[in-house]
C-alpha cells in the first residue's frame, strides 16, 4: 500500500467508482470497531474493505480470553460474532478479497470527477484496489486505516499526510487506528481504539451534513 499524489492520475468515470462517506481499510478487530461506531452515530453510506476472503483478522484466529469490553470476559469469535450480527443489521457494506494497492490524496481540481461540486468538495480520497475481477476505485469523504503494523515508510508517509491535512484544515480526514497506530496493542485496546475513532468521524460527517443542510 503506497499514498500517491494524484497529480498524473487518470481518473475513473464516476460509474466506475464507489463512492462512500467513511471508507474504512482493515476489517480486523479495530476497522470493525471504527465502521460499527460510525454506523450506530447513523453514518449509513460506510464501507469496510479487507484484503482477506473473511473478515476479523486476530478475532478469527486467536483464543486468548478479551476482558476490558464488557462486563465479563469473552472469545475472540464471539466478539467476531458480535461485530458480524451487528453489520448485518445495521446494513453496513463491506467487501473481502479487496486489497488497496494505492491510495491517492485528491487535488481540487481531481474532484471534478464528481459532477456536484457542491458535492465533489468534500471527497478526499481514493483507493485503487485489487480483487479478483480485477482493479477498481474507492472514493471516500474520510478514510480510516487499520491495516495492521505499518512499515517504516508507510508510517513515515502516512504521519507526513496527517500533519500536512492537519496544517490545511480543521477537520483532517484521514486516521490511523489499532496496529496500524501502534503495532502492540492486544485486541481489547485495538477496539477501544478503532471505537474512539469511529465515533469521531462519525461525529465529523454528521456535523458536515448538518452544515449543508442533510
């Protein structure tokens, strides 16, 4: 995964594209965390994407006890089972076998690819993924990684990103959370953290929606 400067891309035509409020990178325990906050705020237009055939990264696979969460302590597969229930009914789309190769910060004059302006001000990002049928395009108003322990040249790139998007405006769009945060956290603060985020971006678009009238 590589951030990219949209300055030579080629853009995709809109029927091309998914367009999303929140796009959210990761569908382990903190990216589930993040779209389910979200979601419960009422953000509705979310999507979760992850590069495995099934979601839940370490809830799927390990058996260690989680405490912190709830009054008792729980599996991992039945928090996973939690976080399933609760995406289903709630509606929140979410794609596996999806892995974001690139992910490009969109210049004001790139999002013209929204024919709204209005409404192309407010997208931000997008993700050129691989799966199985080939490439496509994510567009995203906000986007949140939780991909996992970051290389050295990816945290270096993506912490350069949020500083700059900090300096530009008052309400940065891009956020880290889980391992991708800090590569030690157990599952129990990998959900706490995608939690807190996902309660924050949520909170962000709803008072973005509230301003433009929605």
């Amino acid at each position: 995964m590589i951030l990219c400067s949209s300055k030579n891309l080629t853009l995709p035509k809109p029927e091309e594209s998914f367009f999303s409020d929140l796009l959210v990178v990761g569908g382990g325990c903190s990216g589930l965390a993040a779209i389910s906050a979200a979601a419960d705020l009422g953000i509705e237009n979310s999507l979760l994407l992850e590069k495995e055939e099934s979601l839940g990264g370490r809830l799927g696979k390990s058996t260690e006890e989680i405490s912190g969460l709830f009054t008792k302590t729980v599996q991992p597969k039945e928090l996973l089972a939690h976080f399933s229930l609760f995406l289903e009914n709630y509606g929140v789309a979410h794609q596996e076998g999806v892995e974001v190769e690139e992910i490009y910060v969109l210049s004001r004059e790139a999002l013209s690819i929204v024919h709204s302006q209005d409404e192309a001000s407010a997208y931000r990002y997008l993700l050129k993924a691989k799966t199985k049928e080939g490439s496509c395009f994510f567009i995203g108003k906000a986007l949140v990684l939780a991909v996992g322990a970051l290389s050295p040249e990816e945290n270096a790139a993506v912490s350069a990103l949020i500083k700059e998007e900090e300096k530009k405006t008052a309400s940065p769009r891009l956020f880290l959370t889980g391992q991708s945060l800090a590569p030690s956290q157990s599952i129990a603060e990998a959900v706490q953290s995608g939690g807190a985020v996902g309660r924050m971006v949520g909170e962000m678009l709803l008072k973005e929606k509230h301003k433009q009238g929605f």
